[in-house]
C-alpha cells in the first residue's frame, strides 16, 4: 500500500499520527494522551478530509 496512518508513542509517551505516502511523512500530528484518541483523530481525518476546502494563505 502506497499510504497508510502510522500511530506511534513519542518520547514523552503521548500517542501521535502519522500519515505516510511512499513512505515519505506528510504529516505528523499534536500528541494525544491515549491511543484510542489517536484512533479516532484518524478516523475524522477519513471522514472530513475528502471534503475539506484549500486555505491559501500566501
């Protein structure tokens, strides 16, 4: 698979999100407290992401 969420604990043990395409990160994520929380920041990125507008601020 070209892209994929990867959930991590950092060093100061929050969960944090990945999200990888070619392996390369696009972007990581502000640390949550527990996983399950993590896990559902992915799950509205899936669901409101598609349709989110373009906000150019240069």
């Amino acid at each position: 698979m070209p892209h994929n969420f990867e959930v991590y604990k950092d060093k100061k043990g929050e969960f944090r999100i990945r999200f990888k395409y070619n392996s390369e990160v696009m972007f990581s994520s502000e640390g949550y407290a527990s996983k399950s929380s993590a896990m559902s920041a992915i799950e509205s990125f899936k669901k409101n992401g598609p349709g989110a507008a373009i906000e150019d601020n240069s």
